[in-house]
C-alpha cells in the first residue's frame, strides 16, 4: 500500500513540474520565469506576460513581435515589417525591392522600394512605397502623407486618408495652338454667315472642318448675282408685220 502512495505522490510532482509547451504562459505578473520546454525559448507577452516560442523559426514564419525576437534558420534573417510583427526573410528576397503599394520600412536608408517609387511612414501601414510623382487622378497623399504631382496638377486632399492629383487651375489659362488656330476659323466662319454662336462650353475642334466648307459657300454665295435676259425671236413670215415676241 505504501508503494502506491509514494508512486502516485511521484507522478503529481511530475505534473506539476512540467515544463510549458509551445504558446503556453512561462512568466506570472510579478516576473517570475518558468523554463520552457526543449527548442523553445519565453518570449514577452502583453497579455500573458510570457509565452514559449519556438527557438529557431523557418522561411516566411514570425521570428519577433513587440520587443522580442529570434533565431530564423540558415539563409534566413528576421526583417520587421511593422513594430508588432517581423518574419524570416530568405536572403535572395532581400535583394528585391518592394512594387506600388508594398509594405517598406520608412526607417531603411537603402531603398527598399523599385525604382520612381518611395517609401512614406503611412499611419495605418506603418510603411508603404509610392509613387515618388503622382499623375493627374493619381492618388498623392494618404494618412500623414502627401507626395508631389505631375506638371500641370496639384495635390488635393478629399479626405484625412486620401488625397488626390486634380487640374491646377492658376495653369488653366494656357492653350495650345490648335485651340488658337480653331477660335480664327471659328471667329471667321461666324462673321461670314452673321450667326453668332456660344462657344463656352462646347469644344467644336471637330466641326472646325465642316465650318470651314460652310465659309467658303458662303464666299461664293456672296459672289453669286441674279441677272434678267432678254431674247427676241424675229418673225419668219416674211409679210412685214411686226411679229416680234418678247420673252423675259
């Protein structure tokens, strides 16, 4: 009987004992650590203060989170992709550079964007590239931040997360000389035919052509003069009477 007891009494101790396991607590409120099981290490945790991890992690797994981190396996680094998060990147991606829209590090002095891009510190991503010279209804500006604009266009917040490339009106004035040379025909073709049309907000660039045929008609209209003839028919009866007709 006594030989039970002691046994059992083992086991307890056994179980009690027993190391944490991959993502169970091993450190209490007050800071005290518990060893975590073979191959894992206790990492910090808000919730519960300490975790076991795994001590060497594989391609493209979570390798830290907020303030701490570990080992990722060979050809391998840990690369942080915002403060609460960061995985195992395989050494030959390092060497790509993010496209439009991708996840950077504003805090990376190499460039880790493609090229004509750049990386801005966003608030809501933390990081992202851009196109370092928005075109015209291109986006130019998001949470906390604003790029430049095309030539022609100006930076224009629609709201506190997004801002977009619209016409720059001071440049408005500016026309090209297709636009002149369409308001002479225009101008020219309404005198010609006395009517006066309102070209403000109708592009008539493609009735340039016809208006232009219509001047010339008109021109030849203008020339075109009526005339009266008179033609006499002689009378062939020979008896001197004046047979004469009149024909206007």
């Amino acid at each position: 009987m006594r030989i039970v007891i002691i046994l059992l009494v083992a086991i307890g101790l056994d179980t009690a004992y027993a190391a944490p396991g991959l993502w169970e607590q091993c450190r209490s409120e007050n800071g005290t650590e518990i060893a975590c099981g073979d191959e894992l290490v206790c990492v910090p945790d808000v919730e519960y203060f300490g975790l076991c991890y795994t001590k060497v992690v594989g391609e493209s797994e979570q390798c830290g989170g907020l303030g701490w981190n570990v080992s990722c396996v060979n050809g391998t680094s840990c690369e942080r992709q915002n403060e609460g998060w960061a995985s195992c990147k395989s050494s030959a991606d390092a060497l790509d550079f993010a496209a439009e829209w991708q996840q950077c590090d504003p805090e990376d002095s190499g460039g880790a964007c493609a090229d004509n891009l750049i990386c801005i510190d966003d608030n809501d991503y933390h990081g992202l590239c851009v196109k370092e010279v928005a075109e015209l209804w291109g986006q130019c500006g998001g949470s906390g931040w604003t790029t430049a604009c095309e030539h022609g266009s100006t930076c224009a917040a629609k709201s506190a997360t997004y801002s977009q490339c619209v016409l720059d009106e001071s440049q408005s004035g500016d026309t090209s000389a297709v636009d002149d040379e369409g308001a002479i025909i225009t101008a020219q073709v309404q005198e010609a035919l006395g009517i006066v049309v309102s070209v403000k907000s109708i592009d008539v660039s493609s009735l340039i052509k016809p208006l232009a045929q219509l001047q010339e008609v008109a021109a030849e209209l203008k020339s075109f003069q009526c005339t009266v003839r008179t033609i006499f028919y002689p009378d062939t009866n020979c008896d001197g009477t004046d047979q004469t007709k009149k024909v206007t």
